[in-house]
C-alpha cells in the first residue's frame, strides 16, 4: 500500500501523516505495517470488516428509505490513533464539560441562578423547544440530569474543539466496541504492538453507573432499556447494549405504572423497574405530561419518577443543555459553576436570534454551516459551500422568518484520517464521539465512535447521511 | 422474562420448523419431479396444500395432465410455496419472520445464534423460484433444512438454558405436533382420492419423518398405510413423531416457571398432559384416526392460546408482583 499519491493539504490537519509527509509519531507502526501490506492484502482486511458487519446484521436504520431498514454501517478498516497525552487532555476536557452540564441543568430546573445573574438569557433557556417546565422543581438523584453523554469533537489545525453535546440519547457506543473487535483482529499483531486501550468494558461502566443512579434502598436494582422499538434507527445498539448491561430490552407496551411503581410484564407476573435506560426522546417519554398521542412510552412514567420510585436516565429535559443556541453558553457555564476555564473549546457559533449575528450569517450563508437548533443527526442543515444559490435562497428565507430556530458556525477544515477507498488510501475527513458516563463519578473509556465522511470532500460524518466508522486506538502511556 | 420477549422465542421456535417443514415436504416432492408417476406427483401437491390448508394459486391441482404440464405446473406450485411474498406460509416468509424474530431477541439468544441465522438469511434473500428451479431445487431445500438443523445444534450447544430456551423450544414442539397432525389428516385424505395409488405413496411420508429403518425393523419393507400412520403418530424413539413433539411440548412447558396466575399455568399443563395421553393411550384402542387427528390439531390450537393467557397476555388487574 503506499501513500504517494495521498493527497495532504496544509490547512486541514491529517490523523495520520504530518504535512511533510512523515508519519505521526503516534501513527508511525501503523504507517509502516500499512506499507509492508500490498493492495490484495489489505483489501481483503477490508474485505473481512464489511463482511463481518454484515454477517453479524450491525445496522443503522435510514429513515424514509424503504430499502435501508438495516443498512449495514459501513466501517472502513484503518484505525485512527490518538497519544495518551491527547487522550489525557479530552478526558479532563469532557468530564469537566459534562460537571458544568449537569450543574446547569440542576440549576435552571431549580432556582436558575445562572439566569438571575445574567449570564444566559431567560429567553434562550425558557424559549427552548427542549425545555420542560414539568422537571421545574425536581431533585435527580446525585444531581445527575445527563449520565450518559456523547460529544462530538472535531480537530483542527488549531486543535480539539466541541461540534456539539449529545445529551438526550447519544447512540454509536455499540459501533465503537463493534469496530474494535473486527479490526483488531483483522489487524491483530499491528494491535498488539501498538499498545490500545480497551473499550471493550464499556457495558460494566454503564452498568455500574446505572446502578449507582437506582433508587435508594433496591440492592439488586432491576433496570430496563426503553427503546422505541425495532423500527428505530438505533434498535442495532439498544439490543447491543441490554445484552452487555444484563438489562430487560422493552418498549412502551412492556412497562406500566401501578401505585406510583414502574412494572414491567414478565412470564412470572408483574416485576418492579428500578432504573429506566431509556433510549426514547422526551416527547414521547410519558403521554400524561409529554405528547399525549404517544405510543411509546409509559402512562405514568414521570409521576413515578417525581415520587423517586424510579430512576430515568437521562433525565427528562436535558434536552435544553445540548440545545444548539444553549451550546453558544456552555464555556460561560463552566466558568460560572467551576470557576475554572473551558479545557475544550467550542467552534465560534452565531445566533440567529441576535440581530446582527442574523445579518451576519445571512450575508456569508455560502463560507457557513447554518444549522436548526431542534434538529440532529445532520438533518435541516444547509452546508455553505456545498449548496446551490437556489437552496442558499430557500434556507435564507426560512432563517428570517424564524431566526431564533438557527444558529451558523464556519465551516470548519475537520481533520482527515486515511481511508481505504477503492484499494487506496484517501483522506477523508472525521469527527469522534467519546462517550462520558457519571452516576456519583465520571467514567469514560479510552475510545470514542470515530464517524467519517465517506463521500470525497464531504463534511457530514453523520451514520443517517451515509457517514461510516472507523476504530480509534488510544494508545498506552 | 420479560413476557415479549418470550413470546418472540416461541414465534421464532414456531416460524423456523415450519420453513424447514415445508423445506422437507418440497425437497422430497421436486426430488419426485424427476422420475416418478405423474399421479404421485399431484398426489404429493395434493398432500403438501392439504396440510397447509391453502388452495394452489390456480384453483386446483388438476388430475389428468400430461408431464409437461406437470412439471410446469409444479415450478408454479413450488414457486408459491416457496418464495412468494403474499402467502404467509411460504418458505421465504417462515423463514424470514422466524430471522425477524431472532433479530428483536438477539440479547436473549447467543450470538452464535445470530450469525448463524443471519446467514442463512443472506444467503436465501438473494434467490428466487427462477434461479433455484434451473439447477436442482432440492439442494435449496437440502440447504435451508441443513441451515435450520445447524442452527438448532449451535443453539442446543450455546444458548443458555433459562426460560427463553425453553418458550423456543415449545413453539417448536406444539408448531411440529400441529404439522404432523394436519398432514397425516392430508395424507389419509389424499389417499383417499387416489385410491390406486399402491401404498398411497407412504414411502414419501417415512422418508419425511427418516422412519424407513425404524419402521423396517418393526414391521417388514412392504409398506402398509395404517401401520406407517401408526408409527409415524406414536413412536416414542420416532426424533420427529407426533408423540414425541407432544411429549417434548409437555416437558418444556413443565419446565418452565409458573405465571401470574396458578390457574392459567396449570390449565394449560392440564392440556399438554391430556393430549399427550390421547396419543400415548387412546391411538391404538381408537379406529377414528382422523377424529383423533382433529382433536389433536384443535387442542394444540387450545394450547397456543393457553400458553398466551398464561405467560404473555395475562390481565394485570391484580397481579403478584415481585
């Protein structure tokens, strides 16, 4: 295999190679073993991967497409290094982030002293779709509102900065351990040399912290996963994740509150739920307090929670913290809850709710990536440079009828990692999503779903707009 | 157990022996195809859509057709048995729900399991009747029997023996007791209409159940109808015998723990041991074999729907909670 004809820009920083075209130091085994391999070689390691996949049916629904109910996410086999040391720095970085998080949302549920203080305007937070009044006033046990957090990172020549917070039902963790065991046995004596941290005991972390969030007093509390059901496009790694964490996988229909306690319907009888896992968005959560067509979640469910019988995680109305507008504030919320200064930065982000950061975005719309704030998933985003003038029009028009649903940010130069395309290495660019988990303390394992864009030249990593995987090795000190 | 989950065990147990059932029956009839009379050959179809229940798609399995007709008749019949999307019964569908199933209960079974599903299921969503007619259709169906029996041994050597396996297990039992009885009903009626058929063709029948040995060494090689139904039906060594599915469909239900509710739970094993008994007791004594046949279609039916009272749609107005 060989990395003449790669193609290395300066302003896009390369995972792997250094501008002159020498490996990383970090990446220089793996540089070397991907030499030694001819094409035939490492096209049937790649061969291997896909067809594990396949064999195995790890899935990623696309809506609206009829063809892809499971389409196979595809996993290109080159892993992705990272230093210890860079680790290190995100570690510190994201569980910094996810205590200021869970602090803010305490805060504005309760007294909303962030607010009072004029940090965040009211009007961001209360005029957010993904607030929820109903939570006003509620004690989380151990004052953790988001347990489970996935966020996305981005690197550019100027380093790692946050894209975005996944705080409702960050999914991709069952893609990261699934990459790691086809590639590490696809590239075994290069993993072996090459020092990797495991991921591989992600489900006990989960579980421990599930655990810890159960109400008082239930030893050997009895914990669900919620999932909407097999139709969602994450149905691949709620299945994935009930098996590692030993939990009942239900939907909606299973569960039923009775006395203010949650029951799931079993052979033996009814049996009482201590830890809801749910992987169901809020809206659909409970329809006595949330929307009342749902069929997915569970009469009762909040009030059950309220009274402390049960716990659910993440909590309701975390929504409001990984809002696209809120994000522009979360640097201030470290400083304010922490008093210490952001590790990880955020990408510069205008909010179309001020004037001139409207005018702003709407007179540089084809350098930017204006993005609704309700949406994920890379879903009612119009990319700048990627667009037509006709849909530049169209997009500018629904931003002034509504600027307050938008944000913009600049497109960024996001890193490159090789990828084998068509038998040869080609950059293409990525993103990582670790995943941070807290209960009474935070856990991470040393990973993350490493996305990327597999169409040449494109920036969306996102699995429903035809982004792959890829494995991230986090190397030993 | 969570109760759906249990449930969809047991629908997987029911929808992969009835693909390799009908995987069996057709394997056996498209074998039939190359050399033998063209009366058995409709006599066969004849028996595989009478112990389905269901009409061939046109209208009728007719009588006096040439081979040529026969044969194109029968890529016709073959094809709506096999893969056609609209008739629930088909191969592809059986096959296709029971893998459906398996998928919603991938953290209940291992992950052998899965694979070994999923590839079969790769494997079969590629073909159609046309691809799998030009060659030899009967390696099809040799290969999807073959695929479900290595599933059922990565399952017997790796699936823990909890309450699912056991709900899995008994859907295969009663959907297997529930199939015998409905084609030695098929059979006798069959048998029937062609009544100069020799043996009534019953040497394909103990090749479905592989009986031939067994009944060689208990009776003698000239076949006779009544005693390969008696064999078939109450042969306690028979691996595939009426008897022995409902024997297993009462020992698996024995196995499992008790529902919500005591009564709902006992009437149900009072069924399985009742029609155990009827097999067991009451064949040999009875001359109505089609009566008794009946009766045990109609109680495995009972059975279903006791087991769903019982374990998975059960009131919850006043349940034992635990």
């Amino acid at each position: 295999m060989e990395f003449a004809a790669y193609d290395l820009d300066d302003g896009i920083y390369d995972e792997m190679l250094q501008p002159n075209g020498e490996p990383r130091e970090h990446s220089r085994l793996l540089y070397e073993t991907l030499c030694r391999l001819s094409s035939e070689e490492i096209g049937n390691i790649q061969e291997r991967v896909t067809r594990s996949f396949s064999n195995e049916g790890i899935s990623f629904t696309v809506y609206g497409d009829a063809e892809a109910n499971e389409r196979i996410i595809p996993v290109d086999c080159l892993p992705r290094i990272l230093p210890a040391d860079e680790w290190k720095h995100l570690e510190i970085g994201l569980t910094q982030r996810l205590a200021a998080l869970n602090r803010f949302l305490d805060d504005v549920y309760g007294e909303a002293r962030i607010i009072g203080d004029g940090v965040i305007p009211a009007d961001v937070v209360r005029g957010c779709p993904q607030y929820r009044s109903e939570m006003c006033g509620v004690s989380v046990p151990h004052g953790t509102w988001v347990a489970v957090c996935g966020t996305d990172l981005v690197r550019t020549n100027q380093g790692f900065q946050v894209l975005e917070d996944n705080l409702r039902v960050p999914s991709g963790v069952s893609y990261m351990i699934a990459n790691r065991k086809v590639v590490k046995t696809s590239l075994r004596r290069l993993y072996r040399s090459s020092r990797v941290r495991g991921v591989e005991h992600y489900g006990r972390l989960l579980q421990e912290t599930l655990r810890e969030l159960s109400p008082s007093g239930r030893k050997d509390p009895c914990i669900a996963l919620l999932t909407p059901g097999v139709y969602n496009s994450a149905f691949y790694e709620h299945m994935f994740l009930a098996r590692e964490i030993g939990a009942e996988l239900v939907e909606g229909r299973d569960l039923l509150v009775n006395g203010g306690f949650v029951y799931m319907r079993t052979t033996t009888g009814l049996r009482r739920v201590d830890v809801v896992y749910r992987r169901v968005d809020d809206d659909f959560l409970d329809p006595l307090v949330f929307r009342e067509d749902s069929l997915l979640g569970v009469p009762g469910l909040i009030h059950a929670y309220k009274l402390g019988n049960v716990a659910v995680v993440n909590a309701p109305g975390t929504g409001i913290a990984d809002d696209k507008s809120v994000y522009a504030y979360v640097p201030d919320m470290i400083r304010y809850y922490l008093g210490e200064e952001p590790i990880l930065g955020n990408v510069q982000t205008h909010l179309c709710r001020r004037p001139e950061e409207l005018e702003y975005t709407l007179d540089n719309l084809e350098n930017l990536v204006v993005k609704r704030v309700g949406e994920s998933g890379g879903y009612g985003m119009l990319v700048g440079p990627h667009s037509t003038p006709e849909e530049r029009d169209t997009y500018a028009k629904q931003v002034r009828a509504n600027p307050a649903d938008f944000i913009s940010q600049p497109v960024l130069p996001l890193s490159r990692a090789p990828c084998l395309i068509e038998g040869r290495p080609e950059p293409r660019h990525v993103d990582l999503r670790p995943f941070v988990l807290h209960g009474t303390r935070t856990r991470l394992v040393p990973g993350a779903f490493c996305r990327v864009a597999l169409r040449r030249g494109s920036l969306v990593v996102n699995s429903s707009q035809g982004g792959g995987g890829k494995d991230l090795w986090v190397l030993e000190a | 157990m969570l109760s759906r989950s249990a449930q969809g065990l047991y629908w997987m147990g029911r929808y992969l022996e009835r693909a390799q059932h009908l995987c069996r029956l057709l394997q056996l009839q498209v074998e039939a195809l190359v050399d033998r009379p063209v009366r058995e050959i409709h006599l066969g179809w004849s028996r595989i859509y009478g112990a389905l229940n269901r009409q061939p798609p046109f209208g009728g399995i007719q009588f006096d057709r040439r081979d040529n007709y026969t044969l194109a008749d029968s890529y016709t019949l073959a094809g709506d048995l096999t893969f056609e999307r609209s008739n629930p019964d088909s191969v592809w569908n059986c096959f296709a729900l029971g893998r459906e199933n398996a998928r919603q209960m991938r953290h209940r079974i291992s992950a052998e399991m899965w694979i070994c599903l999923n590839l079969a299921y790769l494997r079969i969503q590629k073909l159609n009747i046309e691809n799998i007619w030009k060659t030899s259709p009967e390696n099809f169906y040799a290969e999807t029997v073959e695929d479900i029996h290595t599933f059922a041994g990565v399952a017997a050597t790796t699936m823990y023996r909890d309450e699912g396996w056991h709900f899995m297990q008994l859907g295969h039992s009663i959907e297997r007791a529930q199939h015998s009885a409905a084609l030695f009903l098929s059979q006798i009626a069959t048998a029937r209409l062609y009544r100069d058929s020799p043996d009534g063709d019953c040497t394909a029948l103990l090749r479905l159940y592989h009986a031939f040995d067994a009944y060689d060494r208990k009776h003698s090689v000239e076949i006779q109808p009544h005693q390969v139904l008696d064999l078939l039906a109450t042969d306690p060594l028979l691996p595939n015998s009426l008897c022995r599915s409902l024997d297993s469909a009462a020992a698996e239900l024995a196995a499992i723990p008790q529902g919500p509710s005591a009564t709902g739970s006992a009437a149900a094993s009072r069924l399985a041991g009742r029609v155990q008994a009827l097999i067991r007791h009451e064949w040999p004594d009875r001359e109505d074999r089609e009566a008794m046949l009946r009766q045990i279609g109609e109680h495995c039916r009972s059975l279903h729907d006791q087991i769903m009272a019982a374990y998975i749609d059960y009131s919850v107005e006043a349940p034992p909670v635990h």
